[in-house]
C-alpha cells in the first residue's frame, strides 16, 4: 500500500475555508491533512514544519499564493500550490462551502 498523501490547506485566518477542507477531507482514504492561517492574527498560523510535511499545498485564493510565496519560496521547491478561487463568504462548515471545496478539490484529491 502506498504512503498516504499529505495535503494542507490554508486560508487568511484558518476560521473557515481551511478548517472546514481538513474536515471535509480529513477522512479520505489515502490522505492525510492539516490546515493553517497565513495571516498573523490566525488561530492556528502557518509554520514551516507543516510546510516541511506537505506533499500539496492547497489555498483558497491567489492572494494567498502570492503571500506563501512571499515568505516561503525556499521552503516550497518541488511542492504543487493549488488555488481554489473560494472567495471568504462562507462561514465554518456552511454547506455551499462543503460543496465548493468538493466540487474545487474532490477531483485534485482522488
């Protein structure tokens, strides 16, 4: 059997969007996942171990690309960032929010 994937997710403040793809796809056979803020005021922010463990990066706009890529660029050699175009409008687990990051993400994590 093949090692699991490990996929992180990451928004601005890890309130919504990231936390509610690790629990969507938290219980996916063959992955593993984590989710993190970039932002400073984050609840759970980003550090470079998490970055360090990813085999794909997944953020929910473009500006968060270009912020990760801002801080990190060494750290994300040979690492894939996905961007999901999920705009900030959702709140935790809201189900729109559980159908855009499965109709954005379900296909790239199969």
């Amino acid at each position: 059997m093949s090692a699991p994937r490990r996929v992180l997710f990451l928004c601005s403040r890890h309130r919504r969007r990231s936390p509610t793809a690790a629990a969507v796809f938290g219980d996916w056979p063959g992955l593993e996942v984590d989710s993190a803020g970039l932002a400073g005021d984050a609840d759970a922010p980003l550090d470079a171990e998490q970055l360090a463990w990813a085999d794909l990066i997944v953020v929910m706009e473009a500006a968060h690309r270009r912020r990760l890529l801002a801080r990190h660029r060494e750290r994300l050699k040979g690492r894939r960032v996905v961007v999901l175009g999920i705009p900030d409008d959702y709140d935790f687990m809201q189900p729109e929010l559980v159908a855009r990051l499965l109709k954005a993400a379900g296909p790239l994590l199969r």
